[in-house]
C-alpha cells in the first residue's frame, strides 16, 4: 500500500510560496486581468496589471515572501519580461516538492532529479530555436509601420483550437468591404501571401545572402552550438501520410524534406518578428517598432556611407508618460520630450526657434550637495540665533552664485541628473533660463555627444570648455489646453542636431492606467531587444512548454522501467542504497515537475478563453501529449502541428483566410532565466526549510502531534 507523510507544521516555507504565486495566477499569458489593490489603512486603490506592482503592493514581511520579491525583482531589472512565468512556476513547482515530500521522497533526492530534469529541458527546447538574421536588411526608412494592423495574431497557435469562428469571419469581411483583395506587404513594399511562422528561402536565396554579407551570417551562425549537432528523425507518426522531415543543418536553420525542393526557414522579416514577440499588445509594440525605425534613420544620417551594422540601442530609447490626454496623442519623436510646470510656457515660447546653450550637471544642483566622498558629517549641528533667516539667507546667496554664472557664459538651459533647488528654478525662469532636474543619465551623455557640453559635478566648475551649443527648445505639439496633462504639465522638446535619442509619448484619460501604459511598452521593448541580442527566438504560443512537460514525462516512463528493473534485483546491480534510492524515487518526482508544466499550459489557456474549464484544458494537452508521443519526435510534431496551423488540418471548420494568421515567438534567455531562477527560488526555500525551520527532529516520527501517517 501507498504510504503519504502528512505534517501540518513542515515545510511552511514552500506553502507561503505557492499562496504568493497564485495571486498572480490571472498575469500568465497575453490577455491580462487587471487588479485593484486597496490599502486597509488609507483606503486608497492602485490599478495594476504586472506582477512586480503586485509583489509591491503586497504584505512581503515574512522571508519567504522577501525572498520572492528579491527573485522577481532581480528578473525584471535585468529582462523586464517574464516576470509571471517566474512567479507562476514558483508555486506549481513549490505544491510540486510539496507532493514529493508527501510521498516520503528524501529531499537530497528532490533537488538533484529537478535539477537534472530541468536542466534536460532546456537541452530539449533547443530543437524549437528559430535563428533570427538580417532583418535590418530590407527595411524601408520611408514606410510608416503598418504590420501590427494588418496581421491577425494567434496567440496560441500550438495549444489553440479557436472556438469562435464567426469572430474571425466578420474581422476578415469587414476588411473585405471594398471589394480589394486583402494583400500584405511588407517593409519594403513587397506583397507576402501570409506571415508564415518561419520565412522560407531556397537554397539559392541563402547563398546569395552569404556572399552579400558573409561575415554578419558567420557571426550569427556562431549564436548557438546546440542547433548544429541536433538532428531529428523522421516522425512515425506523419509518415503515413508524408513524408517530412526537420532536420537541424550545420548553419542553424531548420530544413524540412520531403518535397522536390529542400526548403530552409529561418526569421528575417522585422514586422513579423514584431508581431510575433507582441503577445497580444499591439498597440504598444506598434510604438517600439515606430521607435526602432527612427532609431535606424538616425544611424543612417549619423554614419553616411559607413558600413556598419545597424544595433537596437534601447539604453537610448526614454519614455514621457502624460495623463488626462487622449490615447491618440501617443507617439515616437526624435530628441527628449519632458514635461514642466505650466508655469513655464512664457518661457517656453521666447526660447524657442533658437540655438540656445546648455550645462550639464552630473548630480543635484542645491545648496548643500557635495559630491559623493565629500558629503559633510550628519552628526554635527550648529545652533545659531535666527537660523532661519540665516538659511534662507545662504540659499539666496547661493542662487545669486549660480545665476552669475548662467548670465556669464550666456546659458539658457540646464540639466542636471539629480535634484534641483525649486528657489533657484523660480529666479532661473524670471531671468530666462529653463533648469530640468531628475533627467537620465542617458539622455545627459546624449546631450553631451550632440552638443559638445562636459559635464561637470558643481555650477563652479562651469567654463567656456564645458557649455554646449545648438540645442532648441520647443512644445511637444502646441501651446493649447489641450496638452496640458491632469497635474498642470505641458510637455517640451529638447533636441539639437544629431543627437541619438527617441521618446515615446504615452498618453491615456485615464491616470491609473498610465504606469500599466508603460510597464507594457517596456515589456514589448525589451522581448524584441533580446531577440535581436541573442539573434534567436523559440516557437511560442505554449510549444516550448508543451515539449517539456512531452520530455518530462517519457524521462519518468523510462527511469520507471528501468527502476523496476533494479528494484528486481537491486542486490545484484546496486552498489548502494542511494543508488537503488535513486532509481526508486526519479519518475516520481520527474511527474511531480512534470505536473507543473502541465499546471502552467492550462493555465495559459483558460485565461486566453480557449477553454471553458482546467479539465477541458487537460483533456486538450492530453490529446496532444498522445499524438506526440506515438509520432515517436516530439520536436517534429510540434513542427508539423505549427505548418499545418495556416492550412486548416489544425483548425478544421475555419475559413481559408486564416493564412492572414502571424505566428508567436518568445525570447530565449529570459524564459530560460525565468525558468532557472523559480526552480532555485523552491530549492532554497525547501533546503531552508528542513535545515533551519524543521531542524533535527523531523526525522523524528514518533510524536503524534507533528506527525501522521495515510495509508493509500
């Protein structure tokens, strides 16, 4: 008989964790659920839609929970995507090392077979790696982009079986109404019969390709080891009815043969990569993709004739968040787009339409900043009649001292990075001169590229040397009412000639809408910055995750035939009880983080209302977890599931205009990342648990009140 070790007081560590993870249960995926957060003490509320404003909206006190917020935290600084597959993975695999425990699986055991099993995954999904190479090649400067309008976005192509097709229908009709045939065209103004999931290209195609740009295609080819060395076999599946094949050639693409005419595939269309890595949000990817191809007129007009390669710099990308206008103001400009106080539009207007002069300050610009190292000591106090009147005094005279610099070197405007005095920012605007505090440190080194200015740390180090030349000022759209936001801002423009800076103007009527607006732009951001960094993406739409929870679950298969048979004899082939342990306990807890990718897909698809409920989600992964398996090459089925996606086997019943249906693709180290850094959070917390909270005496089991026994 089974036996199931119950102990309410163990492991309280891995319980926290999944209580924190299923509050963000309703982020996994593209559609969203936004959530209120109401303060118990103030009764104040805050709109939130991602899971680093949730962990900051929460009661993170206890370690568990600080240790949480740490993880998701350092995940989102660094990527800025992938935040709810962490905080997801976090708890299915937390109840997962719960059940392993509750089965009586020694803990040593439960970190090293998760570890080994994760790490086999990702070995695994590199079979789903599509290379991405030249998509700068073709693109046309002149063209607005218009991708995003004209595809239709499967979010889940793999796992998706649309229940609605009427929706579809009617979408494709109305496009329809002008009696046009529905074409797509590309960047460069070429029509492309469907956004298909990899670009194909014959051999021919690629040579030529090669032999333009050899050395961009070697470097790219050098991306990634693992793609050269996998082969995939012939699915036994398909073969009854085809004869395909995906085989993983030497330069990293993926070929598929069977038909008179090898054809290799691989991602070089920007719009398509845009589409794909949008997840639902195209809206604000329509604003990275505007902000990357001014970006790439920029580089142009900055290098000429020079022949260098064209890089995605987003460290040069800034946003200006706006509330109280309208969501159709929204836009990409050249420059840096800020907003100040109303009170400065009289300023604003004489400053216009001429070069003016710009200080850069490294740090604040008030009375008593000094410069890190020189900081007086906080400890010592003066006590002086009047002190006020002194302060006050000194304050007066230092802004006299700064303001006799200004007129000195004929400055007009100033940066500073830090803080700025609001006292001098008053007798600055009455003298003409505009002074912006809390400014970028990116956006002071692109004023320093463009200008010529140095910056400097104190007002008293300005000289002649140090001031720049030719920057403008100007409103960001007019001087009327209408762009003034909801706390009395209006927005400006500073730029001068060949500066590399793009600002993306988001604006909504909503203000609590504005940090979500925002939070999502950057998200977009930073899935294309990394597929283009890492020049790879994986197949998405839940394919990655569907091939590891396939993996997982034929590596239990296996090690629980072969633990039967040491188990037989375990005497004779064993050389110790931690072998024969081994062999034991590996398929269980192979299942249990089996079980939570399996918790992840049907998540992800009952909150794209694929399906109604969680059973019939697992009743749709169990098909193809069956189909994948007798096809005898998970990755080929996966393949074959995505070609057949356009050609209605897939979606029996839908209209043929379904080709019009872009493809989705993830980013490769974040979702890695994303995945090694939950199963190390769950790791910790379990290993902390059993060696600091339980101690010594859980393998104690003699005591009634900690302990009990289920017989199944």
């Amino acid at each position: 008989m089974a036996c199931r070790v119950i102990n309410k007081r163990r492991h309280m560590g891995l319980q926290q964790l999944s209580s924190f993870a299923e509050t963000g249960r309703t982020f996994l995926g593209p559609v969203k659920s936004s959530k209120f957060i109401t303060d118990e003490e103030c009764h104040e509320s805050v709109l939130i839609s991602s899971i680093v404003r949730l962990l900051q909206s929460l009661d993170l006190t206890s370690a568990v929970g600080q240790l949480l917020n740490e993880a998701v935290e350092a995940h989102n600084n660094t990527y800025r995507t992938g935040t709810s597959t962490l905080l997801f993975l976090v708890g299915a695999w937390s109840s997962a090392a719960e059940e392993c425990l509750h089965l009586g699986v020694p803990i040593s055991l439960i970190v090293s077979v998760m570890s080994e099993g994760l790490n086999s995954c990702i070995e695994e999904v590199v079979s789903l790696q599509v290379p991405v190479y030249n998509v700068f090649d073709h693109i046309d400067n002149t063209k607005t982009f218009s991708g995003l309008e004209t595809f239709s976005v499967s979010l889940y192509p793999f796992l998706q079986i649309p229940s609605d097709t009427s929706l579809i229908q009617k979408e494709h009709d109305l496009k329809d109404v002008a009696s046009q045939p529905l074409t797509i065209y590309s960047l460069s103004g070429r029509p492309v019969k469907s956004p298909t999931l990899i670009r194909s290209q014959t051999n021919d195609e690629i040579d030529k390709n090669t032999s333009q740009n050899p050395q961009t295609l070697k470097n790219s080819l050098l991306a990634d080891t693992h793609c050269r060395k996998s082969i995939l076999v012939y699915s036994r599946h398909f073969n009854r009815t085809g004869n395909n094949q995906w085989i993983s050639k030497p330069d990293g693409f993926l070929e598929q043969h069977g038909a008179a005419t090898p054809r290799t595939y691989r991602c070089n269309d920007l719009v398509e990569l845009e589409v794909g890595l949008s997840h639902g949000d195209p809206s604000s990817m329509k604003l990275v993709a505007e902000a990357i191809r001014l970006q790439y007129r920029n580089a142009s007009v900055r290098q000429g004739s020079c022949t260098m390669p064209f890089m995605f710099d987003i460290s040069r990308i800034f946003t200006c968040c706006l509330s109280g206008l309208p969501e159709t103001f929204s836009c990409v400009c050249r420059g840096y787009i800020t907003a100040v106080s109303i009170s400065s539009t009289a300023l604003i207007k004489e400053l216009q339409n001429q070069p003016i002069r710009v200080v850069l300050i490294e740090g604040d610009l008030t009375e008593n900043y000094h410069h890190l190292g020189f900081n007086k000591s906080t400890n010592i106090k003066t006590v002086l009649e009047s002190i006020k009147f002194q302060q006050d005094s000194s304050e007066e005279l230092w802004a006299n001292c700064v303001l006799q610099v200004l007129i000195k070197f004929n400055v007009n405007l100033v940066l500073a990075q830090g803080n700025v005095s609001e006292h001098l920012i008053e007798k600055c605007t009455q003298s003409k001169r505009l002074v912006i505090g809390s400014v970028n440190s990116n956006v002071m080194q692109a004023f320093a590229e463009a200008s010529g200015a140095v910056q400097v740390a104190y007002i008293t180090q300005v000289n002649e040397n140090c001031v720049g030349n030719g920057v403008r000022v100007t409103f960001w759209r007019s001087i009327s009412m209408d762009v003034i936001d909801s706390i009395n801002r209006i927005a400006i423009m500073l730029k001068t000639e060949g500066i590399n800076l793009v600002t993306v103007v988001l604006t909504s009527l909503v203000t609590a809408q504005m940090q979500i607006k925002e939070d999502r732009f950057w998200t977009c951001a930073y899935r294309l910055y990394y597929s283009l960094r890492d020049q790879k993406v994986f197949l998405g739409g839940g394919a990655v995750e569907f091939l590891c929870l396939s993996h997982l679950q034929i590596l239990a298969e296996q090690a629980l035939n072969k633990g039967n048979q040491t188990c037989s004899g375990w005497l004779h082939n064993s050389s110790s009880w931690l072998t024969s342990s081994v062999a034991l306990y590996r398929p269980t807890v192979l299942k249990c983080l089996a079980n939570g990718w399996h918790k992840y897909l049907s998540t992800l698809i009952c909150n794209t209302a694929s399906c109604s409920s969680e059973f019939e989600a697992s009743v749709l992964i169990q098909h193809h977890l069956q189909n994948a398996t007798n096809s005898g090459s998970l990755s080929t089925y996966i393949l074959n599931e995505y070609c057949k996606l356009n050609s209605g086997i897939f979606n029996s019943g839908i209209s043929s205009k379904l080709e019009q249906i872009a493809r989705v693709y993830d980013v490769v180290t974040p979702k890695i990342e994303a995945w090694r850094r939950a199963l190390d959070l769950v790791l910790l917390i379990l290993q902390t648990d059993s060696e600091i909270i339980t101690g010594l005496g859980h393998t104690q089991i003699n005591s009634q009140e900690t302990e009990g026994f289920l017989f199944l």
